[in-house]
C-alpha cells in the first residue's frame, strides 16, 4: 500500500486547493523526491 494517498489527505478540501496540491505533487514525482518527502511535504502543505 503506498504511502501518499492524496485523495485522504485532500478530503474535504476546496477543489482549487486540491486541484494545487496534485500539480505540486506532479512536480515533486518529475523531480524524483521520494515518496516519504512527498508525504511530508503535502501533509504539511494541507
């Protein structure tokens, strides 16, 4: 099971706000972050 799932971390969120959030995690996959970063990241961004 991975660990990012952003639809949990996004529920309930307006959907610019999410919408922003998968963009930002788009980017963060090109870059190669790892999926524990990325977690990090978006948990914190949210």
């Amino acid at each position: 099971m991975p660990l990012l799932d952003l639809d949990k971390i996004t529920a309930g969120f307006p959907k610019t706000w999410e919408g922003f959030l998968r963009d930002w995690d788009r980017s963060l996959r090109a870059g190669n972050y790892p999926e524990t970063t990325r977690y990090n990241y978006l948990l914190a961004a949210a």
